[in-house]
C-alpha cells in the first residue's frame, strides 16, 4: 500500500507555526515512507478565504522545504464533484432533505435548553419505514442531511490517542449541504480523502469531533476510512492554545526575523514528536527517524528561547556561502548590497550569532559607515592610546593586506608603545566596527579593508583627537 497523507489548511487566517506542524508531520510521513504527500486548499467558506492567506501558505511551505506531489487542491473548484457525491448519498437513502426553517431549529433548541437536553436535530424530517413527512413548506429551500445511524457506536483507533468510541446516539444527523447548495466543511473533507485516496489522516485534535461523522459517510459511500492521528495542540509561551488571536506570527515572519528553514523544521519537529533526547538534528535525519508512534500525547509548548538556540546550531553548522546567500537577503531588506567578502564575513561571526538577521546586523559594520556608543568611546578611546592608533594607521597604510601583515603591524605597534594586546585591540575594534567584542582583530580588519581601516582610525572622534 502506498502510504497517501495530505495537509489541508483553510485559508483563513495566516498559518502560525502551530498550523504548519500538521503539514510537517504528514509530509515526513509520506517521505520517510515513499508515499505521497497532497497539499489541499480548504477554501469552501467563501467570506473568510483569503489569496493572502493561501499565498502564505504555499509562500511557507516553499520556504520550509514541505514539497508537496499533488495539488494544491482548492476545494472552490471541486463543487461540481460534491454535487455528484451528495446525489449518490441520497440516492443510497444516506441523505434526506430537511426543511426545518431557522426559526424552528431555534425554537427546537430552546426547548431543549430548558429541558436540560443536549441542543441536536430531533429528525422531523428523517424518513423511516411507516412515516409520514410533514407537508413540504411553499417555497423552501432544504439543508440535506446524513442519516447517522440510531444504535451503535463507531470506534477507531487512534495513533495517538488510543481507541475511541462514540455512541451513535450522541451524533444527530448532520447537514451535508446548507439550503443555497453549499457543501459543508465535514462532507467535502470525506470526499476529498476518499478521492484522494488518503490513507493518513494526520491533523490537529480540534478535529477529533468531526471523526466519528467522517468515519460515518465514508461507510455509507462504501469505503474504509483511513488512518486517523490526531496531534496534540501547540500551545503558545502563555499555555493558551496558539492561535492568530493572541498575536502567533505568520510562519513565514520566522524567515524574516532571521530564522533558518531547516531549524524551524528541526524545531517543530521536536514539537510534539521525540527521537530519544535528539534536540539538534537535520532534516535527512528526522525523515530517517519520523513515525508516528514516537508522536506525543500531551501538549507542546512553543519556546521562543529554544527556537533560537535550535537555529543557532544550525546556522553553526551551516556552508559560508549559502549562509551568505540568506544574509545577503537580510541586507537587500535595509538597502545594502553584500559583496564578495560576504561569505568570509559570515564565517568570522556564525558562532556568535543566533539569527540570519543577528550576522546582516554584524555585516553592516562592513559595508556602512559605524558610530560606537559615547560610552564605548569613553571607555575604550582615552587620549593616551592617540599615538599608538597613529602609529598602527601608519605601519598599515603600508604593510600588505593580509592577515598575517596585520597580526605583525600589530604586534609592532604593541611593542613600540609598550602596551597590552587589549590596550591597542579594544579602541581600534571600537573605532573601526563600532563595538569592543569582536572575532580576531586581524581577520576583522582584513575583511573592512585597507582603506576603510585607515579612515576610521584616523578620523578619532572629539575624544581621542584632543590628547
Ligand atoms: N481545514 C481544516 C483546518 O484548517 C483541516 C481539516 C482536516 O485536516 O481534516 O483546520
């Protein structure tokens, strides 16, 4: 059997890191599997739909690398064939059309509210052996309902939670088309897997409701429901259920803030699904590993903290030049162009930084103009260290431009002037990138440059001129 998975958001609001890992894990399913993975756009409730949000979507989805062998599916274009499916149940006898208008469905409601019953469709218009119907009202338009059965239960066993079993009676007869002739979100979802030929149904357990209907109108069309696995939520750094509404970002913000693709894989796959205590690992690795019966039971929390240090790992252990190529595009977001020294750049400072966004704000030191903070300037430029700093600027403006040179002007100047590496290392790294902490000296001064070394030396703001 060819394993079948698909992810199936809706398009109604911008999909949050919580939303992505319900993709995630059907799509390592289907690969560390050699199934196929589908991709399909739950696009039916036409008022909240939005392109932007599909475009986040697939924009997301490209970028994390979730690729996807068929679809994107829109179920807005699928209407014809949920007709058909709709005309086949009632045909069958699974589907009856029902004219209860909304005011009686209230009133029905109320009743059973002040009754203390559970508020369902009571089957006025369920035919059975023997009944008469009520007249049908001038005029209306009906919902068309499934006829669940009365007795039993339904039962399946869930990869995550465990078998489940509902009684029958708890399920009243759910609408499969609103009176205008829209499908509802339960009876397309079974179309679709059946269609599709879903063989895991790999979601989020706000969906474990809808299971038992689901199983229901895959038995009255004659086919065996798939595999259900329902995730445990994400739940966001305040414990509440993450969600759009209390202010989760749209996964493809994590780009921009500097986040790399195969961290946020590697992070949420840890979300929810374990391999030993592996916390860092790459993506071919977790498609090795992934199945799902190392999924979780409980509720994962998101960490922000976390995130960042699974994505500083990652950017550790990442090739200077295609980390170049990210950082590159951190740069084009504040008008600067990376040059050739760009890689060099990124191998210098990757181990200091946790984010693509953290090494564009090292780089820009490289390519724009700095300015050290009044107080770093107090501290590390004091009018004594003037004579060395002209001193260096002088044995540089002539020594070759290597690293090797530069360790040497240094060592020269130091030894000349009397000083500690510290002494002469800290106000020229203040003058000439703007902060005292920095890798190597010479490597850094390598990478700015002859030219830009020499003037940021020597034009020594008001407080190192007046020595
Ligand atoms: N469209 C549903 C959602 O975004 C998912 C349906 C499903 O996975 O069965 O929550």
């Amino acid at each position: 059997m060819t394993i079948r998975t698909r992810f199936a958001p809706s398009p109604t609001g911008f999909i949050h890191l919580g939303n992505i890992r319900s993709a995630l894990y059907p799509w390592a399913f289907a690969r560390s599997q050699g199934g196929v993975f589908i991709l399909r756009i739950e696009d039916t409730d036409v008022q909240r739909s939005t392109q932007e949000a599909v475009d986040v979507i697939l924009d997301g989805m490209r970028w994390l690398g979730l690729d996807y062998d068929e679809g994107p599916y829109y179920q807005s274009q699928r209407t014809q064939r949920y007709r058909e499916v709709l005309a086949q149940l009632c045909d069958a006898g699974h589907a009856y059309p029902c004219y209860m208008s909304q005011e009686e469905l209230d009133a029905l409601r109320e009743r059973q509210s002040a009754a203390k019953c559970k508020p369902r469709y009571d089957g006025t218009w369920r035919p059975e052996p023997g009944k008469v119907l009520p007249p049908v009202p001038d005029g209306g338009q009906p919902v068309w309902r499934f006829r669940t059965p009365l007795d039993g239960t339904v039962v399946w066993e869930d990869k995550v939670k465990g078998r489940i079993e509902i009684a029958n009676a708890e399920l009243d007869d759910m609408v499969l088309a609103r009176s205008d002739g829209t499908p509802t979100y339960n009876f397309c979802v079974v179309v679709d897997d059946m269609d599709m030929g879903i063989t895991h149904v790999i979601r989020g357990e706000d969906h474990v409701n809808n299971t038992p209907r689901q199983i229901h109108l895959f038995h009255a069309l004659g086919k065996e429901p798939p595999e259900y696995v329902h995730l445990p939520t994400v739940l966001n750094e305040q414990g509440d259920k993450m969600s759009k509404r209390n202010g989760a970002k749209a996964v493809t913000q994590y780009r921009e803030e500097g986040y790399l693709a195969d961290a946020v894989v590697n992070y949420l796959a840890r979300l929810g699904w374990s391999h030993g205590n592996d916390e860092f690992f790459h993506r071919a690795q977790f498609l090795q590993w992934f199945g799902l019966d190392n999924l979780g039971k409980s509720p994962a929390q998101f960490d922000e903290a976390k995130l960042r240090w699974v994505n500083a790992q990652h950017l550790k252990a990442m090739g200077d030049e295609a980390l170049a190529e990210l950082v590159r595009s951190q740069l084009e977001r504040r008008g600067v162009e990376g040059d050739e020294r760009l890689p060099r750049i990124c191998a210098l400072f990757q181990d200091r930084c946790d984010t693509t966004v953290a090494l564009a704000d090292w780089a820009m030191r490289f390519y724009t103009e700095v300015s050290a903070s009044a107080q770093e300037l107090a501290t590390h430029c004091t009018p004594s260290i003037a004579p060395a700093l002209e001193t260096l600027a002088q044995h540089l403006s002539q020594c070759a431009w290597d690293r090797t040179a530069i360790a040497a002007a240094v060592r020269e100047v130091l030894a000349q002037h009397g000083l500690k590496m510290s002494q002469l290392a800290m106000p020229v790294r203040v003058l000439v990138v703007g902060t005292a902490h920095t890798p190597s000296l010479d490597a850094v001064l390598e990478l700015v440059g002859r030219e830009k070394v020499l003037a940021r030396l020597r034009n020594r703001p008001q407080l190192a001129l007046e020595c």
